[in-house]
C-alpha cells in the first residue's frame, strides 16, 4: 500500500509542477514588467512588506537568490542578519 500511496503522489506531483513552474515564471515576468516602468528604478518595501518578505523567505530557509526580484538578495541577506 505505501509503495501504491508513494506512486500517486508522484505522479500527481509530476502533473502539477509544469503548470505550477508557469504560473511562477508568469508572476516573475510581471515583476520585471513593472520594475522596469518604475522611474526611480527601485523599489523601497515599507516594514510590513520587508517583515513579510523575511517571513516568507523563513518558508524556504533564506535560500531566496532565484526567488527575490523586487530587492537584490544582498539586501534580503541586509534585512535578514539585522533582524536577528
């Protein structure tokens, strides 16, 4: 029964994760969209956004280079040893 349980999910992941992939690489494409209609070419997060963005991150470990688009990873790596 595990093995048959461990075949399902595996396949139901397998037929979730394209769909899944273009979703995000919809949303990272409206993220640059937008970023490059901003004058100042920069985007400064309120507290609750940068609060929001560190608890995410938390989610994935910290590991958020390919993820962080609306700040530079340097500036994630910032918020996040300043906030310990």
């Amino acid at each position: 029964m595990d093995r048959l349980n461990f075949l399902l999910v595996t396949l139901a992941e397998r037929l979730f994760r394209p769909a899944h992939n273009v979703r995000l690489q919809i949303l990272e494409a409206q993220i640059w969209f937008l970023r490059s209609r901003i004058e100042a070419g920069r985007v400064v997060p309120s507290p609750e956004e940068k609060h929001e963005l560190l608890r995410l991150g938390a989610l994935l470990d910290h590991g958020v280079v390919d993820v962080m688009h609306i700040v530079q990873p340097e500036t994630y790596r910032t918020w996040l040893h300043s906030s310990r």
